[in-house]
C-alpha cells in the first residue's frame, strides 16, 4: 500500500514538473475594440520646414531628427535637426554618380554608433556611411566609407548593429512578379547576406511584404507584415520571443486588406502603424490611391496590446523621440506633411 502511495506521489511530482516546464503558447492576441482609443488628431504640431519635402523619411539618431526627401532630385536631400529645440542643424546627402554621391536615397538605417547613420543606394548597390559630426561642419561632405552588396536577397530596410553586422528585412525573389520578406544579416566585411531566424510556418512560401525594427536597449528585434495582421518579435539572435495576432490572422481576403506598416521598439513598448482595411480605395479619377495607417498601436513587450492612438491622418513614417516623449510622423494626405505630438 505504501509503495503505491510512493509511486503515485512520484508520477504526480513528474507531471507537475512537465507541465511546468513545457512552453508556454508564444501566441499574443489583440482585438482594436478592446483598447483604449485616444484621438490625437487635434493635438498635432506642424514641424515647419522651409525647403518643399514631398516624400519625407524620419528617423531619430542620437540628438537628431533626420528627415529624407526619398522623393529629391537636387543636392542634400537629408535634413538635420536637433530633436530637442527643433531647429535646423545642417543638411547632406550630395546626388550625383561620383565618390561618396548618392545616385538615389534609400531609408536611412541607424547604427550602433551614436555619431553616425547608414544610408543604401540600390543604383550603386553600396551603403554609404555618413558621420554625423562631419557633416554638420561641412556642407560638401561626402562620405569616404561605403560597402557594396549584392542583388541577391539584399536588405531593404535595416539596422546596422555591430562594426560586422547589420539586420534587417531580406528580399527574397519568388518570381518576376512577386516576392517575400525574411529575416535577415548583412555582414559588413564580406558584403554577403543570409536568411536567418524563424519564421511563422503559415508564411513559408507566401509573397509578403515587411517592416522591421531592432532595440539595442531591450536585445529584441520585430518584423510586422503588410498582408497579413501578424508581428513577429524576436530575440537579438531571431529566435522567436512571441508572435502577435490580429482578429483576421492570416485571412488577407486574396490580397485585398492591408494591415500594418512601420513599427518600432522603444524602451517600454512595441509600436506599429495599422490599418486593417481595403489596401486600396478608387478615387474621382477611377484610380486606384494606396490606402495609409490613421493609428498607431502600442503594445507592452510582452506583446499585449495597452493602448491606441488615432492621429486621424494616413500615416506614411513615424519616429519616435523617447527623450522628449514625442512622435514624429509624415503624413500621406495632411497639408504639412510632417508633425508630431507628444504620447505617455
């Protein structure tokens, strides 16, 4: 009777200790009637901009808001202002086929070094590195540093991590008409780059587009898709953290929702522009305009959704300055293109 009594209390202690030890669902689920909504759209701010900017590209480094007219043909198409004061600090980026010019911009990715950025030309197929310090003291700047890369599943939006690595979204072609987006490492010496990382097994395949941010703060990186109301968070080594989940999951309706846009990792949250609706509308003309994001979502780290924030104008980039708690957008269809306001 006694040795019953022991061999059950064993199989209970193993049980407790299976089940303890067995994963837990690396799933997150969100429903946008489940937060709080808040309307910022009256609370914007005009970020005043003297030179015309038709396409502008934001992104915060160190002290500096760093705006791009990805749309500019003349010289010095990369803005800088002190992110603090606003003001004008200098401008760079010289156009032209020569050493150290750009042929055309690309989205400027940031750098595990404070004082400078990284800017791609896919025309030259090499990224360039821009000190910062360097170009606010000379207006003819041009970068003496540049690596090449291939053509060949290349980065198309990044972060440069370390003086060998940099990751990002990995183009990889399916066919002349379409392709997908991966996780990706672009090493700095070798030029070389390679898929790495998880991915969802309902995406192996499949053509989707991505975006995708890192934090050296919080050793995590993200990857939110366009066609399908899924984020994907990973650890600093692309092992999966936690995948989030919208209400229409993988259902994209064959192709005709769009879902979520830029995203960014701050110190206390993971923030995703989204749209959940037709990826495209008619307008007067019978012609078809891209439908943009009117909100941002945050979520805490654990992949939770906390609150939204609905800005009321089609998002095109955001950034987001944690010093002075604001976010900068550019906007798709707002007679400034370029505001911020401030967010808790």
């Amino acid at each position: 009777m006694m040795k019953q009594y022991y061999y059950k209390l064993i199989y209970f202690i193993l049980l407790v200790l299976q089940i303890s030890c067995q994963e837990k669902d690396p799933t997150k689920r969100f429903k946008i009637s489940e937060a709080e909504m808040i309307d910022v759209s009256n609370k914007i701010i005009d970020l005043e901009i003297e030179q015309i900017i038709k396409r502008p590209h934001l992104e915060i480094q160190d002290d500096y808001l760093i705006v791009t007219d990805l749309s500019s043909l003349t010289d010095r198409g990369i803005l800088l202002f002190n992110k603090n004061s606003l003001e004008f600090v200098s401008r760079t980026g010289i156009l032209g086929e020569g050493p150290g010019e750009i042929t055309r911009y690309g989205l400027l990715a940031n750098s595990n070094k404070t004082n400078e950025f990284w800017m791609p030309d896919f025309s030259k197929l090499r990224i360039f590195n821009f000190k910062i310090d360097s170009a606010i003291l000379d207006l003819d700047y041009k970068p003496s540093v540049s690596l090449p890369f291939n053509n060949e599943n290349f980065l198309t939006r990044f972060e440069v991590i370390s003086d060998s690595m940099a990751v990002g979204v990995a183009l990889e072609v399916l066919d002349v008409n379409s392709a997908r987006v991966r996780l990706g490492r672009y090493n700095l010496n070798t030029g070389k780059t390679s898929f790495f990382g998880y991915e969802h097994p309902k995406l192996k395949g499949q053509k989707t587009r991505g975006f995708f941010d890192y934090s050296h703060k919080n050793k995590m990186m993200a990857l939110s898709y366009a066609f399908h109301d899924l984020i994907t968070v990973f650890d600093q080594n692309g092992h999966l953290k936690f995948n989030i989940l919208g209400e229409k999951e993988f259902d994209n309706e064959n192709g005709k929702l769009g879902f979520f846009s830029q995203i960014k990792i701050t110190q206390n949250y993971i923030i995703a522009a989204y749209r959940n609706k037709p990826r495209f509308r008619i307008d007067e003309n019978k012609r078809p305009i891209s439908n943009g994001s009117e909100i941002l979502l945050f979520f805490n780290l654990d992949g939770e959704l906390i609150k939204i924030y609905n800005v009321g104008f089609e998002i095109d980039y955001f950034s987001v300055d944690e010093t002075n708690a604001r976010i900068f957008i550019s906007f798709l269809d707002r007679e400034t293109p370029i505001g911020y306001f401030q967010y808790d």
